[in-house]
C-alpha cells in the first residue's frame, strides 16, 4: 500500500515564472557583486596613493637650512625671537635649531634664488590657509576653534598675534587686552564704560578670563564648565550655593537671565535700571500686588529685595526672606 505523502506538481507556466524569478535574483546579485569589488579596489587605490602623494610632498631634510641662514637676511626677526615661546621648536627636525621654517617651510631653495622663491607668508595666505598652519601645531590646545564665531567670520591666528613682534610675550597677542578685543567689539566697550562694570579696564578681570577667544560649545565665546554658572561663582562666591531653597531663575537662565555681565545702569549690573521692573518680567505685578495686600501700583515703592534679601537662594525660606 502506497504510504507517502500527496505529491504536489506544480503547472508549467508556473515553473517558468519560478526560473525567470531565480535568472532575475541572480543577475541582481552578479550586479552588487561587480559594484562592490569596484568600490573596494577603488578604496585601496586612493589609500595606496595617499601616502605615495604625502610623501612625494614632504620635502626633504636637506631642504632646511636653520635660522642662522635665515639671519642673514632677516637680523632683525631673528634676534627679537630669544624670548619667544616658539623658540621651543627648536628640538624638531633632529635639534637643528630650526624655527623660522617649521611656520614658513624649507628655505634653501628661498635662499639659493636670492629670496626671488616664496616661502609661506602669513599675511598674503588665506585665512584658511594661516589658520592650517597653526593648528598643525596647537589643534590640541585650540580643539574648537574651527566652529567658533572668530573663525566663520574670517578672524584668522595672526588677526590677533604677532609672532615676531608681540605686544605680549607670553601670548604673543598684537595689543594687550581689552584694548585687543575692542578694535572689534565695540559694543562690548561702550558697555565697559558704563557707571557700572566690571573692572575691565582697570585691569582687575581680562576678557579671556570668562572668555575663550580659540571656541568653545557656548555662545559668545563664554568658557565651557559642567555648572555654566561658575564662570560668576569663580569670582562671587557668595551667590554659589547649594541651597535649600533654589531660585528657578539661577538654575534655568543662569546668571545672565538677570545680569548684564559687562555694564548697566544699575549698582548690581541688573538688565534693567530697576529691579522692581526686572523681577515683574516673571513675577505678576497684579498677583503681587493681591499677595502682598498692596494696591496694584503700590509694589513699585519699595524695591523687591528690601524684604526677599536672599535672591539667588536660601536655606531658610522658600520665599527668600530674611
């Protein structure tokens, strides 16, 4: 007794569409196959002709020539660099004393044509092209530069340095600060003046001290730290906390939801001449009025922190009263 299972056929139109589906798979498949081992060999020959074209460009050991040469020509340059942090570079190139051309290239060939072949110069290149050469060196110590406002607005190294005759040794800055940051923010000079500042100008605090010039993840510039507030509390202690009871504003705008970090109107460098005015940005002057048992208007006759004396945080009273 036959005992298998039903055998199903299948019809032979169906058989052939199976066939056409499989020729069909199969050259789909070939195609990717030939695709990909194109791209792979290309791959390798760029990787492959990347170091050969590095190499090629890479000049030579001979093609240095050492300061000393560059002296000839250049006294004045040379005997001013003694002092100079760059001097450092120095150790490169097998200690040979070589400075000026780890910034400006190889100079024999400069040297040998009279000075008639050009070197690398720092104020006829592009900005991107200065800017490449020194973060050859300091990428490390400036790792945001490229994203920050000075750099998209064209504000290139020696905008503000200069290498071989600086203002200040230690930075190599063309002036000293704030005189420096104010041939462009003008702005930030007019709010320096004001009756109310911080002692900017008297050489008490420096712009670099809340700012980072090179970038940095924060707007304008501000010094990145994981409490952005610390960059005030560094200096006004007093209003660091932790606190018991927190002011909302402190925590979610920052400092400078209320302050104006340059200059003000106001003795405590408020955004607004009256405090009053600034705390009724937030805080109802109708809801006041109601809470306080005054009349609407009434709230403006006495300043807010005569009774909330503890503005940026208490750690006895939720309202921050005395």
């Amino acid at each position: 007794m036959h005992k298998d299972m039903p055998v199903t056929r299948l019809s032979i139109g169906a058989d052939l569409a199976s066939r056409r589906g499989l020729r069909a798979f199969l050259m789909m498949l070939l195609g990717v196959t030939l695709v990909c081992a194109t791209a792979s060999a290309a791959t390798k020959k760029s990787q492959n002709a990347a170091p050969a074209q590095a190499n090629a460009a890479a000049p030579a050991p001979s093609d240095y020539i050492g300061a000393d040469v560059c002296a000839a020509c250049h006294q004045e340059v040379v005997n001013g660099f003694a002092n100079n942090p760059h001097t450092r570079m120095t150790l490169m190139h097998g200690d040979k004393g070589i400075t000026c051309e780890n910034c400006h290239g190889p100079g024999k060939a400069h040297a040998e044509s009279g000075g008639t072949t050009k070197m690398f110069n720092f104020a006829a290149a592009s900005t991107q092209a200065v800017d490449s050469k020194c973060l050859d060196c300091h990428a490390g110590a400036h790792p945001d530069f490229q994203r920050s406002p000075h750099a998209k607005a064209g504000v290139s190294c020696v905008s503000c340095h200069d290498i071989h005759k600086s203002a200040t040794p230690e930075n190599l800055l063309k002036a000293s600060q704030p005189q420096l940051c104010y041939q462009c923010h003008g702005d930030v000079k007019a709010a320096l003046n004001m009756p109310f500042h911080h002692p900017v100008n008297e050489g008490v605090v420096k712009c670099s001290d809340c700012h980072d010039a090179h970038g940095t993840f924060q707007t304008n510039n501000l010094r990145a730290t994981a409490d952005q507030n610390r960059i005030c509390t560094k200096c006004h202690a007093d209003t660091r906390g932790p606190y018991v009871y927190e002011h909302a504003a402190v925590k979610a705008e920052g400092c400078l939801g209320c302050h104006s970090p340059h200059g003000s109107q106001n003795a405590r460098m408020l955004n607004m001449p009256s405090v009053n005015t600034l705390c009724n940005q937030c805080h109802s002057r109708v809801a006041n009025a109601t809470i306080h048992g005054m009349g609407a208007g009434s709230d403006e006759l006495a300043p807010c922190t005569d009774c909330h004396t503890f503005i940026h945080g208490s750690n006895i009273n939720a309202a921050f009263l005395r």
